[in-house]
C-alpha cells in the first residue's frame, strides 16, 4: 500500500502543498521542479514524520567550490592558440 498525502508542510509549520492526495514519488518530483524553478532552496527534502510529509529546507548554496576542473571542461578545451 503507498501512503498518499494531502498536505504538506514545512518544517516551521507553514503550508507548502495542500490539495489532491500524492504518493511521496509525486510529492519529490513536485519539489524536484521546484527547486529548478527556484522556488525552493536547493538541498530541500522531504520527511515523513508521524504519518505526515514535512519539508526541510536543506542547506543554502557555498559561492564557491574549489574543485579542480578537467582540461575537457575548460572553455578553451579543444582550440589552438
């Protein structure tokens, strides 16, 4: 049996989804398109806590990432100078 869930809130309370009932799968596409829409900050997930699906606000996003980046990558891959 798959649990369908009419509402969802975020983890302060306030309400994020209330409508026709969704599988969680529906629920997390939802928020996927959500979060590229940027309506939702990026490393938000869902929880079910106590029957209920919570949304958590994951983490805001770094400015920087020091990675080091593949010769393939770089925009001058691939032309001669």
């Amino acid at each position: 049996m798959t649990n369908a869930f009419s509402q969802i809130r975020h983890a302060d309370g306030r309400a994020y989804y209330q409508g026709t009932p969704l599988s969680l799968a529906d629920a997390q596409i939802m928020l996927n398109d959500d979060i590229l829409r940027r309506r939702v900050r990026v490393g938000a997930y869902l929880r079910v806590d106590g029957g209920r699906l919570v949304l958590v606000n994951g983490p805001a996003l770094r400015h920087s990432v020091n990675r080091p980046v593949s010769s393939v990558l770089s925009p001058r891959a691939g032309r001669q100078e």
